[in-house]
C-alpha cells in the first residue's frame, strides 16, 4: 500500500470515533473533509455545515474527541489489514476519488480498493438484480453487459450471487471493465464465498473490487444497503434485469432516483413487477426495449468529472 498521508491518517480516525456504539455520521464526514482546513475544522471540534444532521452530530464529535487515540489505534490495525490483503485506500481530500461518486450527498468518506480505479470508471452503468434469478434473467443480465462493453462502458455490480454474478462474468468474458462493489471489508472473507474465484479473476483481468468499510468488516444486515449506494453512486445509471418488491435492486433503483442517476427496468421487470411499472409510469425510470434506450441517457463521463474537480476545487478553496 503506498504511504498513507497525515490528512488520510486523520480522517479516518474521525470516522473510528465513538462514543458508545454511536459514531459520527460518515456521510457528514465525507461531505465536510474534502479539504485539509476542513478536516482541521472537525478535528478542532467543529463541523462546517449547518444541517440538523450537523446538530446533531456535533455533540458526538465533541464528546468522542478526547479520546481519538483510542480511535487512532483502531485506524492502525484496520490500516494494517488492508495492506496485508494488499488494498490500497482512496478518500474524499484526493483527486483520485471516483468522479460519480463525489456527486452525491450520502458518498463515503474512503473507499479501499483492490485493482486500480480509473478516470474511465466515469463512463459507467449498474447492472444489478435479485439473487434468486431466472435463467432468462441471468441471460438478459449478460448481454446487456456485452452490448454496454462494446460502447466502452464499465460495469459495476455488487458480485452477489445471480444477477451480479451473470453480469460481472458477461463483462470479463467480453474482455470488458467490471467494478465489484463489495458488503464486506476489503481484507474481509469474500461474501458469497462462492464468487472468491471472481473476485480474484476480476481483479487479475484489470478490474476491481471496492470496499466502503473497515477493511476487516464481515457480512452484516446493514452493510447491503450501503453498498447499494455505493454503486449507485458510482455509476452513470443503474439497470435493473429482475427484482421483486422486497430486492435490494428495488432499493438500488430508487437509491439511483434519489441521486438524480438514470434508472433502467428492463422491458419484462416493467412489465411484470407493479413496484416497477409505477416507476415508469412516474417517470422516476425508463423501461429498456433496447440497448439505445440506455446509451441515449447515459450522459456525458467528461461532464461528470469536470463536475466533480469543481466540487473539489470548491472544497480546497473553503466555499
């Protein structure tokens, strides 16, 4: 892992603080640290965003901070994981912070990674759905992945079973970028530990997986809906392949709604799943007949990181 700067080293002991079995809200962190003066703002016991979230969380970070050694011992361990599994650590204060992801108001405040992270990752689509997939849907899953990767398209899913599972291969075997956004920590047992082997082949074949957690977090009940928005996030846009009305794909398309990102169902999802058709119906999403119905609305990847850099610039110069 390549030195881990002062600035990095502070933030995520802002992040390990606690009180009890609260914490201050990482997405509050994330927002407000994009800058080393900010980060020095909350390190002197402020927060520089006036919220009721900052309100409530600024209590917290007073009474946690006398104590941010205990926190920086926690940063140590976790910091010696990572390197361990050989990840590598990306924040909010560097300009190697995904694009997409700087966009959004409930983004990480770090992110590990194994494989690189790429300007390219800008041009990028979701692919996700249910676990339990049909055989149609694991099919429909892997070629809309090929058809996005011959328009030079990244991929991202969430390497769970299913769908993800059929569009993270489709991608590999097109010889395609694919971004796995992981539930668990970076140094963590890869979950489900049946896609161990393509975790580690797409990594090998010029992907990566990345890790919004501790590096040693295992699988838990919360951390599938954060990844949800995560890659949401990320991306571009999400396409939904199939996912009932209690999916986390379901949540993953409203999640991308909420970050102003384009929703994708495809054809038979809108047509099939009522929670589906009164998106579209909504115009909350666009129902894919074809792959142009989605190439169409993608956006434009240099707008987005021309986007994010001023966000930064904006972050460096204290407005």
């Amino acid at each position: 892992m390549p030195a881990i700067t002062p600035e990095q080293r502070d933030l995520l002991a802002i992040c390990a603080l606690r009180v009890g079995s609260k914490s201050v809200d990482w997405n509050l962190i994330a927002r407000t640290c994009q800058s080393p003066e900010a980060l020095q703002v909350v390190l002197g016991g402020d927060i520089p965003e006036d919220s009721a979230v900052a309100r409530k969380n600024l209590t917290l970070l007073r009474e946690a901070l006398p104590v941010i050694e205990d926190a920086r011992a926690r940063v140590a361990d976790e910091l010696e994981a990572a390197e361990k599994a050989g990840a590598r650590l990306v924040t909010v204060l560097d300009a190697g912070y995904p694009a997409n992801l700087r966009l959004v108001p409930n983004l990480p405040p770090f992110l590990f990674h194994l494989g690189d992270l790429e300007e390219r990752d800008a041009r990028s689509a979701a692919i996700v759905g249910t676990r339990n997939a049909s055989e149609d849907g694991m099919r429909r899953a892997a070629r809309m992945a090929r058809l996005l990767v011959d328009e030079d398209v990244v991929i991202f899913s969430g390497l769970a079973k299913g769908i993800d599972t059929a569009a993270h291969t489709a991608t590999l075997d097109t010889g395609g970028r694919t971004v796995a956004v992981m539930g668990t920590g970076i140094a963590a047992k890869i979950y489900p530990a049946q896609n161990k082997g393509l975790a580690a082949r797409i990594v090998d074949e010029g992907g990566a997986l990345v890790s919004q957690f501790w590096p040693t977090s295992g699988p838990a009940t919360w951390t599938f809906p954060r990844r949800n928005v995560v890659t949401s996030g990320s991306t571009m846009g999400s396409v939904v392949i199939e996912a009932s009305s209690t999916s986390g794909a379901k949540m993953q398309a409203r999640i991308a709604h909420e970050h102003g990102k384009q929703v994708f169902l495809i054809k038979s999802l809108a047509t099939k799943e009522p929670w589906a058709a009164k998106m579209v119906a909504e115009g909350k999403a666009v129902e894919v007949a074809e792959l142009d119905d989605v190439l169409s609305r993608l956006g434009n990847a240099k707008r987005v990181q021309q986007a994010a850099q001023l966000r930064l610039q904006l972050a460096l110069a204290g407005l």
